[in-house]
C-alpha cells in the first residue's frame, strides 16, 4: 500500500460506477474535480471503485466530458446541445458531485431559458404543482404586479 | 447583519450524504433516489441554495415572478445572493424606483454577494436618493461585488454622489463604475484621510464622456488605491497639477495587475514623465492610451508582462527595471485600424526608446509594425554598476515587416542586443 502511495498519483485510473452500472475509468485527477469523490477518495484510500447512486451512466458520461475539456469556448457551447430535461439532472449530479465550475454553468443556462417566461410555463418544464389557492395567486400577482409586465407570450 | 461566512451556500444543500464507508445495495434501493433518476421532480428536488443560485442570473424582476410557482417558491426569491436591477426592464423610471424599493423592503436578511445596479435614464442626473438606498442596504448584507451603470441618454455619465456607506464596506471586494462621474458625498470630512481604507480588490472606472477631468490622486483619495490588486481606468481624461513627473501608482503597495485604456492628459499642462511604478506589479496594459508629448517610464520591478497596444504612433517610453525575470513586451500598432488620420503606410514610425539595464535570463520582444530607434542614442547611465553585463540567455525579437525601414534596422537593433548581453542566443524571426 505505501509503495502505491508513492507513486505518481496522476496516472492512477479510477472506476466510478453509475446508478444504472455503467462504468467509467476516469483518471484521478479528473475524478479529484468532484469534490464528493475526493472527499470518498479521502476516506477510503483503497478504493477503486465508487458508486455514483443518483447519476444516471448518460449524465456521468456528459459530466466527465466537461470536466476534462472545460474552457471558455467549451462552456459557452456546452449547454446548447441539451433539453430542459438534461439540464436539470445534469445540475443535480453537478451538484451531488459538487462540481462548481459545471454547476456555474448549468444555473446560468437554465436561468437563461427561463428567464423572460411566463409562470405557467416555468411550472410545466420544472414540473412544479401549483399549490396556490387561486385567490393566493391572485393576491401575489397583484402584489406585484410590475414584474408580470412584458413577459414572453407562452 | 447576517454574513455567510464560508462557502457561497450552506452545505445543507446537499441532496445525498455519502453513507459510510461503501455503499450497500440497499442503499442503491433507496426510493427518492429511483424518484430522482427516473425524473419525476427534477427542479423540485434541487435544494434550495441551488435554486437560488440559478436565480441570481436572472434579473432580480424577473426572479420575483417565481413566487407564484408555488408555495415553496413564494418568499424563496427573497434569498437570492445576488440583486441584478435593470432599469431598462420597465417602461417608467417611476416604475423602477417602486420595484427597487419593494425588494429592498420585502428581501430577508441574508447576504448578498452581487450588486448589478444599472439606472440608464433620460436625464442627466441620476437618483441620488434611489442609489443611495441601494448602496446603504448592500453594504449593510455584506455585499462583495458592486457593478454600476448610470448612463444617461445623449450627455453621457452623470454625476453620483459615492454614499458613506460605501467606504465603510469592510466586505467589499470588486467595485466598477461604469458611465457615471463619481465624487465623494458631502459628509463631514476629517483632515486627514479616513483610517478605514476600502479593502477593494479589484476597481474598474469606465466613463463613456471622457470632457470631465480627473486627477488621480482624486481617485486615489476617493477610493483607497492602497489595497487594490486590480485597477481597470478606462476612457479617462487625467488633469495634471504637480510639477514634472507623475507617478500615480507608487503607493499602491499590493497592485498586480494595471490595466489603462484609452487614457489621456488634458491638453496642457503635461507631465514631461509619466513613471508607472508599483512595488508589485506583474501584469500592466496600455491601450489606445495618448501620451502626446509625454515620456512614459516604466519601472516596476516585478514587472512580467508588457502589453503596449494600439497606441498613437509617436509615443516615447523606456524601461527602467532592475533585473527581469520571464519578461514579455508586446507592443501592437494598428494598421489604419483605429482611424488615426496621421498615420500613413511607409512612414517612419518611431516607436520608443528601450532602455534595458540589468540582467533578465529571458524576455521575449514581439514587435508587430514598429521602429525601434537604437544604437547610439541609448547609452547606459554611467552610474548603473552592471550595465553591459545582461545576462540574458534568450532573445526572440518578432519584427513586423511593414516598414521597410524598420527592417534595414535589423543588424542594429540585434547588434545593441548583443551588446547588452555577452552570453545571449539570438532569435530574429520575421513575420
């Protein structure tokens, strides 16, 4: 084991294991940029393989992607290859994995997609139920009624 | 006051805890987590830092329509860390001062990190009131990056009023003021400076009108150059008072990186030296800057990086730095890009004079259309012990092949090179 430690780490491959069992060899010094798996890394020095539960083999792929080729040309293109859908499990794994370079990026595209849209829609592609009494609604939109100006026709 | 005091958001956002030490099935059986990967909830299963970390990329208007989602969404926006008011959202400016007000009045106690305050208007002045408001309630959530915008249609940047408040920000880190003429409110001044410096790391100044004149020991008395790292002056019309040389930077003990951009003097007085000198600086740019008739001297010590670019032909300058160390000068000329009138194809440019004294075991000189006069004009001041003793190890001199002239200067320019240093390889690429 001390003689494993010794060596050059960064040539060291690592196994991560998706929730649907795909695997990825990925290099340690890719894997060490989500924080979750260095501080695993950290705890468990013999591990080879770690388990990502709630990352889909999909998005894990698309997750170690960027990070092995992030820049700014990189990002600003990143996003407009993916759905509303992708976005947003793309963030929960960036999140989970507590990457912040990607979740940076991925907050901003969604914002952007969203930014100027009515709430209804924003309802439909978050998927969020309305639990507001219709008068509750009516209230708050009256409320404010300056920020519901000029939004985009659905 | 509530801070945050470590990470930008709480750790609490965590959806998962990595159970210890590996997983077990059972643990991949977990129901929420099918729920999660099988895209049932998608956004609704994002903590909350997250949302609002999404959030603050949208205008803050923008971010408050989402309290009509639902009821978690209802008072969810009065957290985000970052207020982005855009006046130009709205049809009134009226309308702008109410929505500004409200979310100051409706917002909860937690930070904010980011101010993006932009008040473009029709009149000249600006809210004095309606910023003041702002700026009182941002430095008071220890607020970390202030960006503001007050350009008025036609006459350009209006005057504004720096609050007290603002110098008082111990959390302030970044501060740019862009289109506005800033002056310090009329507090009751102390004689001497206040002892509480702004810890700024960064301060960018970009009016557009550049009539109005500013010295920089103004600037530097108003804002408190001393703990800049970062200093941007964009589109500055400098007045100058003091006698012959000017040497604005030399207190500005931690700056780094300089960057000075379309900069110029006032017609008349000029200081005959312009001395750009800070104990630390490493990067210094000068861009579409005028020096008529000044000699501009570089002579920061730890100086690594030169960029000199699309400056008027003519301009004169000369290094004065102790020993170098991984030194690049990049100095670009246009090519009747910028519009010069002056500036014809062929003529003889004299770009400046370099003087280079000490040791620097590689520089790197890349030229693109400039003249470099030398030879006998640059004699090494008698009294500099190792003059003639460069030891430079690497020279690569890139030389643009626009002007003739220069070109037929080339034996010159390298013999002077070699000259300086008795140990040096020589690369003279033309491009």
């Amino acid at each position: 084991m001390a003689e494993e430690k010794s060596q050059a780490s960064s040539s060291k491959m690592l196994t991560l294991k998706a929730s649907d069992g795909v695997l990825f060899e990925v290099e340690l010094n890719i894997a060490k940029e989500m924080k979750t798996v260095q501080a695993y890394i950290d705890d468990c020095e013999d591990i080879e393989t770690i388990p990502i539960p709630n990352v889909l083999g999909k998005h894990l792929a698309i997750v170690i992607e960027y990070i092995k080729k992030t820049n700014e040309e990189y990002d600003a293109e990143f996003e407009k290859q993916w759905n509303m859908d992708d976005l947003q499990l793309l963030l929960l794994a960036a999140n989970y994995l507590n990457i912040s370079g990607l979740q940076e990026c991925l907050c901003k595209a969604i914002a952007k997609r969203i930014e100027n849209k009515s709430p209804e829609y924003v309802r439909k592609v978050f998927n969020i139920e309305n639990d507001h009494s219709p008068e509750e609604e009516a209230k708050l939109r009256k409320e404010y009624k300056w920020a519901f100006e000029g939004v985009d026709k659905d | 006051m509530v801070v945050r005091q470590k990470s930008d958001f709480p750790d609490s956002g965590r959806i998962l805890k990595r159970s210890k030490p590996l997983m077990s099935d059972s643990a991949l059986q977990d129901k929420d987590t099918n729920d999660a990967v099988e895209g049932k909830d998608k956004f609704e299963d994002m903590p909350n830092c997250v949302v609002l970390h999404t959030l603050s990329f949208m205008e803050t208007k923008d971010a408050v329509r989402t309290c009509v989602l639902s009821k978690r969404w209802r008072n969810l926006w009065t957290g985000i860390p970052c207020l982005n008011f855009n006046s130009k959202s709205f049809s009134r400016l009226v309308d702008f001062r109410r929505f500004v007000v409200c979310v100051l009045s409706r917002r909860d106690s937690s930070a904010v990190k980011v101010l993006n305050y932009s008040r473009t208007g029709v009149d000249y002045a600006t809210d004095q009131n309606l910023f003041n408001k702002v700026i009182d309630y941002v430095t008071s959530h220890g607020v970390e990056e202030i960006r503001v915008n007050l350009r008025a249609k036609g006459r350009g940047s209006p005057p504004v009023d720096i609050p007290l408040s603002l110098f008082n920000c111990v959390s302030l880190k970044k501060l740019l003021l862009k289109d506005c003429h800033p002056s310090k409110a009329t507090w009751i001044l102390p004689f001497e400076p206040p002892k509480h410096l702004l810890h700024l790391k960064q301060f960018t100044l970009d009016p557009t009108a550049p009539g109005h004149p500013y010295s920089f020991a103004g600037l530097a008395n108003i804002f408190g150059f001393a703990t800049l790292t970062t200093l941007n002056l964009c589109r500055l019309t400098l007045s100058f008072t003091g006698y012959e040389t000017l040497n604005p930077f030399e207190n500005c003990l931690n700056l780094k990186n300089l960057l000075l951009r379309e900069i110029r003097f006032m017609l008349e007085p000029v200081p005959e030296d312009f001395v750009i000198s800070a104990p630390q600086l490493n990067n210094l740019t000068l861009m579409c800057c005028r020096f008529f008739k000044c000699n501009l001297v570089i002579a920061a010590p730890k100086l690594i990086s030169f960029n000199y670019l699309y400056a008027a032909p003519g301009a004169m300058f000369e290094f004065n730095i102790p020993s170098v160390h991984n030194f690049t000068i990049n100095i670009c000329e246009p090519q009747n890009k910028l519009g010069a009138p002056h500036q014809k194809p062929g003529e003889k440019t004299k770009h400046g004079l370099i003087k280079m004294f000490r040791e620097g075991p590689e520089a790197e000189l890349s030229f693109s259309t400039a003249v470099v006069s030398c030879g006998a004009v640059i004699m090494p001041k008698k009294k500099c012990p190792s003059c003639c003793r460069c030891q430079w190890k690497a020279l690569n001199l890139r030389v643009g092949s626009t002007y003739k002239v220069f070109v037929n200067k080339l034996d010159q320019i390298t013999a002077y090179f070699r000259h300086c240093s008795q140990h040096g390889e020589y690369d003279v690429l033309s491009i």
